[in-house]
C-alpha cells in the first residue's frame, strides 16, 4: 500500500541518517550502545531500520556522542518524527521497539554531574518536558488481517486531515505571516496584533511544529539575548531555550509554549543574554585549581556545549541543568534551584563543591572520555564510569553481527 510504502522509506531515510552518523565516528556499536543507554542490539536495530526509539532523547544523546552539530540534530529530529509516526503505524517491520522493554533503563544522560538520573519523575521539580512530536501516541487499534474498509478508511480521514491543514495555512499565508496586517499594527477580531495570539498560532506551540508561529517564537527568544537558530522547527534547541525561558520568567515548566508563555514573551523584561564560552572558559579556570581547570572545561564542554543556558530532558521525567548539567535530584542536595542553575557563577561553584569532595570528576561518569587521558583516571572515577557503564575507551574496534543478541 502506500503509505506502506511511504513509511518504510521514512523509516529507512532515519536509519540511513543513524548510520552516517554512526561511520562518522571511530566507536563501535558496543561502545555507542553503552554510550546512550541501550543495548548493542537495539542500536544496531535503529540503525538497520528494524527499530525506532519511541523517545527523542535516545537520538539526542547519539547524535551527541557522533559530535553531531545544531542543523543536523533538526533534521535528525524531523527525520525522527516521520519514522516514528510511521512505525507506530505499522509500517515498520516488526512489532513496535517499546514493547521490548530495551528502552526502561534509566537514562546516564552525560553528566548527571548531579547525581543519578534515575530519580522517579513524580519527584522531579518540574513538569516533564515533551520528548516527542506533539500528537505522538499509541498507534491505532488494528483489526483483523485484511480488513481493507477500515484501512480506506483511514486513508480518506488522513487525506482529508492533510487537505484542511493544507488550505488552513494558504488563507494564514495570505493573512498572517511577518509584513502582514499584524506587524502592521492592524488586529484580528480578538483585537490583539501578536501573532501567537491570532490564529492559527493561537494553540499551544509543542515540540515538533514546523511552520511560521514557531518561527515567531524563535524570534521572540532572539530578542531576548539567547543564541538561537531561527528555522520554524520547533526541535530539540527550541525546546531548551523554551525551558530556559520559563524557569527565568518563573513560569511552570513543561516546554510548552501556552498563552502564559506568550504573553512573556511579549511583555516581561526577562533578559536570556548571558556568558559568552569565552567567559565561560576564564571563569572555570579561576575557580578550578592547576590542571583542574582544564579538566573542568572539557567536562563542561562535553556536557553542555559551554552554553549557561543548556537544558537536558531525561526519559524519566527529570531535567539536567547548565554548565556540568546539575541535575533536579542534586539541586535540591545543593540547596539550589533550576533557575540558581542557569546561573553561570552557581553552576560553577556548585561544580567545584561537587569536584572538591574527592578532588576528581567522579560525579560525571560519562564525560571522562573528554580529559586528556582518559586512562589516568582516580579510583574514584574509574569505580563511577564502571558502575555507570561509560566508556572511557574504545579499543574493540568490533561491529555486532547480523541477529547477534
């Protein structure tokens, strides 16, 4: 059928994408597979397109381990939100990858630097932040092998669906975008001239959404000091710097931009400018002693870029904040807050505190790949990355074969 069809090629177009990725690197399956939490057999199945993570954070930590920059995580994140939803309908070709229960580990996000990322979400201090496309959810309930109406069905509802989104946006395109009436100073019937007032920006904006009012989002964030891409694809950047606004404004946190949301980004004088990576990198070499510093700076750099304003979303609920990527479990051990935690200054000091109880990187078990060598590691920190599963070396070289568990 086509759609069949269409999806296998989406599934295949996001494993073709996974094994660039993948080639791009000198690691092994073994060592991707421990690097982002998962088996060598389920990795080797993303990648052979016989699987499709049921979260993005699973792609999102590959994709950082490949070193993969900021445009190639939005396509990777588009490429994603086709497979999945293809898989999800079947189209795959096997049974959905979550009913296997490979992808219930906890997630080692880099760095908990904070602590275990295993803490239950219902004890996290904040609302969990969408992983995925805004309508991801159980595939439909199949009926019996070749029920061919129910199938006509389903097409003619998705044709019809794709044709009213199709003439929503030709009339917004006429009406709404940039240098229409609204940035005119002229308004809609609701009399307010913002455009994520008016429709159709007037839904809540989620994860996933590529299309004008994202890009008005995106702008609104730029406004406000934050390095942002400006592409209309609400993807995983869109998605931090939302958070990040949030916590600033003292907004509730779950990644979605609602009308509270909106209407600070519009109105409140909330600044996002903070360190460059220049100040960043003087700041931790004063903080931390000798070669430390440089060792910090590299940590630092493995877990968030060197942006004050990171902010990572776990499978489970929580969320990793700043600089070393302080998590909602260890914020509240160091008495501090999310938005404590996007301060550059705090999240350095707090890292020091954290550095200074053994005198080693211990507490970031899955960056000690990043110091110059990783093999002259403390007993401490080679206990952690063990126990952690990280990969501090990689020597094997080997590939899993075909089926091999």
């Amino acid at each position: 059928m086509p759609e069949g069809r269409d999806g296998a090629v989406a599934i295949e177009a996001f494993a073709e994408r996974l094994r660039q990725l993948k080639d791009g690197t000198s690691h092994s399956f073994e060592s991707l597979a421990r690097r982002i939490g998962v088996s060598r057999s389920t990795l080797h199945r993303y990648c052979t397109g016989k699987g499709v993570p049921g979260e993005f954070a699973t792609v999102e930590r590959l994709a950082r381990a490949c070193k993969a920059d900021r445009a190639a995580l939005t396509e990777l994140h588009r490429l994603w939100v086709l497979a999945d939803e293809a898989y999800r309908r079947g189209d795959g070709p096997g049974p959905a990858e979550v009913t296997t229960g490979e992808e219930t580990h906890p997630s080692p996000e880099p760095a908990t630097g904070a602590g275990p990322v295993t803490e239950p979400a219902g004890t996290s201090a904040a609302d969990p932040a969408p992983t995925g496309s805004p309508d991801q959810g159980p595939g439909p309930v199949r009926g019996p092998a070749g029920s061919s109406r129910s199938r006509r069905w389903l097409v003619a509802g998705a044709a019809a669906a794709v044709l009213a989104v199709t003439v929503t946006f030709l009339l917004w395109d006429k009406t709404a975008p940039s240098g229409s009436a609204a940035s005119e100073g002229q308004t809609d019937d609701r009399g307010d001239d913002r455009m994520l007032f008016r429709d159709p920006c007037a839904e809540p904006i989620t994860m996933g959404q590529h299309d004008g009012c994202v890009e008005e989002l995106q702008t609104l964030l730029a406004d406000r000091g934050v390095s942002i891409d400006i592409d209309a694809q609400f993807g995983p950047e869109t998605l931090r710097r939302v958070t990040a606004f949030q916590v600033l404004a003292g907004l509730p946190v779950n990644g979605v931009v609602g009308d509270g949301t909106k209407e600070a980004l519009y109105e409140s004088d909330v600044s996002m400018t903070s360190w460059s990576e220049e100040q960043v990198v003087e700041r931790i070499r004063e903080v931390f002693p000798g070669e430390a510093g440089d060792q910090a700076v590299r940590i630092s750099g493995c877990q968030s870029l060197l942006d004050p304003l990171y902010v990572l979303a776990n499978e489970n609920g929580t969320r990793n904040w700043g600089l070393f990527q302080i998590s909602d479990s260890r914020l509240r051990d160091l008495g501090g807050t999310q938005r404590d935690a996007l301060d550059p200054e705090w999240n350095i000091q707090s890292a020091y505190r954290l550095w200074a109880q053994h005198e080693d990187f211990r507490d970031w078990p899955f960056c000690l790949a990043a110091l110059d060598d990783p093999d002259d590691l403390t007993e401490g920190e080679a206990d952690a990355a063990a126990e952690a599963g990280a990969d501090v070396e990689d020597t094997t070289g080997e590939e899993p074969e075909e089926g091999r568990p």
